[in-house]
C-alpha cells in the first residue's frame, strides 16, 4: 500500500478548459468594483446595503458585509430565505410581500427578526401586522416612495408620508424608513446625473421631514443605484444606498455614467460556431444565455477586442455577429468575450461565475439565489 503524505495539488486551471458559454468574472476588477462603492460609502458617511439581485451569490454578498455593508437587499422572498439560511442579517426584501404563499415562506426570517419589508400599501402592511402579530412579532417595514420611476410606491411628498405614518400606526409592523429606487436615472445621461441625485434625494428628505413632523421616527432614508450612489452623501438627508449592478458594471452601466468600460468585470465567454459568410459569424451565446437585453449602439452586447463586430441577432443559442471588415481573421473554434447589455439578468441564468486571473481561474462564484422568481 502507498502512502500519500502530500497532498495532491490540483494542476491550474486555465481559462481554455472552461466549456463555453459561461460568465467569467476578472477578479482584479471585480475587487476594484467592490472596493471602490464600500470605500464611497464610507466617505460619504452612507450605510450600504448593496442589492443583491446582480449576483445573487452568498460569497459575492460575504465579500460586500465583508467591506462593511451592513446587509444586502433582494427582490423576492426565495431569494431572501437563501440569504438568510446562509446568515445574512439583516435583510431587506424591498418588493412588496402579497399573500399568503410570501408570508409562510418568509416566517422563520421573519420571526428570528432578521428581515426588513419594503411596500407601498396599508393594506398590505396591515396583513403583514396581522401575520406578524399571529406569529408573535413585529416587522421592520420600509414605506416605498415614488420619486419619479413610476414603478411602485406613492408620490414623494404629502402622498407617500401620510400613508407610511397609516402604516407606523397598525400593529404588528413598525416604520423603520423610507425608500426609493430611482431606476429612471438611466436615461438621464452622466453629465445630469449629480443634480438628478441631489434631486432624489431632496424628494426623500422632505418626505422623512413631514413623517417626522408628525412626531413619527423615520430612521433609514434609503435610496442609490449604480448611477446615482456615487452622487448621494448624508448631508442630504439621505442615510443609505443600494446598489447592484456595480459588483460587474455592463454595457448599460457604462453607457448611462455609473462606471467606465475598464470597470466591466464579468464578460461572456462563448465560441465561434459557424462562419457562413465573410460578413458574419455565429457564437454559442443566445437568448439563453445573454437574455434579450438589447442596446442600440452595441445590439445585444459588446463584442470585445473586435471592430466592427456587431452582437445584431440572437436565437435561443445562437448570438450571430455581423462584422463591418469581412476580411477580419476569425474563425470556426476562436473564443471572444462579450460585455453583457445587462448583467443582472445574465448573471440570473448561470449557475456559477468563473474568476479568472489574466489566464487562470482562481474561484468559482455559486449564483445561489439564480433563477428564484417567488
Ligand atoms: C429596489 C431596488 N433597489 C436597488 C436597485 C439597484 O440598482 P442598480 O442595479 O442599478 O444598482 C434596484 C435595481 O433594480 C432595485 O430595484
């Protein structure tokens, strides 16, 4: 029988092992990116609670609360079980929890007190009060604001204040803050986007004001995006920020102000499939892997390291990319990188994310809460 005294060592794994499609992640940027908003928020004297519906990875989320934040925000109920059973506290669940189905999912993170509500309605924080207060405790509840998204919550204003003190006032809840999303930043353009901020975060201060006028405590003013967060400070009125996207950045990211494209950390890596004419090339990255977001400039992502080469149409599996020089050397087999138009959603299809090192990989990121829409 022989021994084995020494471990084996694994041999590195190169980036030309990975089978593909796949999202790889550059770690030097990746950490660049979580660095740069923990150390924004720290100088702009602003708690983060990052949004974690980007990666919806528990180690991406450790490494956040790592660098100081001080829990991480979801969307949806599954995926706050998933960060919850893996420690996160506390967690904001900044969707509105209708029925029934939520309200049991949700009950041992409820009960433990670990989680933070977001809604916009009496009548859903008085069925929350009433499914607290059966189960013996009170929830947290944020009022959602509207300031100018038009998504959920009520207008900025008398509107939103006078219905989060009706809320303050049922049992079973108790009015943490205020919050808002302002996702209609993309659109507004880099130059317009510090007077947009101060201007979110002028409708959420007067807001708090009138709460608090009314003798009402309203801790937690939150607002911040990937655009925004970096305009946003606590001399404002403001006390928080969440963003998401930041963690990678994308093509829209870049486009709307929030980063520069030297910031984008997770890429598609796909291959070159087919070359059926000089003009074209076809690669194994569709719909089902980059999803359907579309940019008018860059299709349906950017192609990296190419001129000219355009991400025009996408089938379920197929990406097919037109190429402005037909003399261009590409062929059957090559691999190219692709910069996500929005990485949230492409992140959402994969199960894990390889981090890589100029050549090697050096981690793998579990996309744990991935495809969890309830
Ligand atoms: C409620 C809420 N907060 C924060 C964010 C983070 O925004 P971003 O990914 O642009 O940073 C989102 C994004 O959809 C959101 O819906």
């Amino acid at each position: 029988m022989t021994s084995t005294a020494h471990a084996v060592r694994s041999p590195r794994q190169r980036l030309e092992m990975l089978d593909t499609p796949c999202v790889v992640v550059d770690r030097t940027r990746f950490e660049a990116n979580l660095n740069r908003m923990a150390a924004h928020a720290r100088s702009a004297g602003l708690d983060l609670r990052p949004h974690a519906k980007t990666h919806k990875s528990i180690a991406v989320g450790t490494r956040q609360t790592g660098l100081g934040a001080i829990g991480v925000t979801v969307a949806k109920p599954e995926e706050a079980m998933v960060f919850w059973r893996a420690g996160f506290k506390p967690i904001f669940l900044a969707y509105p929890p209708v029925g029934e189905h939520k309200l049991s999912r949700l009950r041992p993170a409820f009960e433990a007190g670990d989680l933070i509500v977001g809604l916009d309605d009496t009548g859903v924080a008085a069925e929350l009060g009433a499914f607290a207060t059966r189960n013996g405790t009170t929830v947290p509840v944020m009022f959602e604001v509207d300031v100018g998204m038009g998504r959920t919550g009520l207008p900025s204003g008398r509107a939103a204040a006078d219905a989060a003190l009706a809320v303050a006032q049922l049992t079973g809840v108790r009015l943490a803050g205020i919050y808002a999303h302002e996702g209609h930043a993309h659109g507004v353009g880099r130059a317009g986007l510090p007077a947009f901020s101060r201007e979110i975060a002028e409708r959420l201060r007067t807001t708090a004001e009138l709460i608090r006028a009314a003798g009402q405590t309203c801790e937690i003013v939150s607002a911040g995006t990937c655009l925004t967060s970096w305009h946003l400070s606590r001399d404002q009125g403001v006390t928080e920020i969440r963003p998401g996207t930041y963690v990678f950045n994308d093509v829209r990211t870049v486009v709307d102000g929030g980063a520069e494209w030297d910031d984008c950390a997770a890429t598609v890596l796909a291959t070159v499939i087919s070359r059926p004419d000089p003009a074209r090339f076809v690669i194994d990255a569709g719909s089902k892997t980059l999803t359907t977001a579309f940019d008018e400039t860059y299709g349906y992502g950017l192609i990296q390291g190419i001129d000219g080469a355009r991400l025009a149409r996408l089938s379920e599996e197929h990406g097919i990319v037109t190429l402005a020089n037909p003399s261009y050397d590409i062929r059957i087999g090559d691999r190219v990188t692709v910069v996500p138009i929005h990485v949230c959603v492409t992140v959402n299809m994969h199960r894990e994310l390889f981090v890589i090192d100029g050549e090697e990989i050096v981690d793998t990121l579990v996309v744990d809460a991935g495809l969890l829409t309830r």
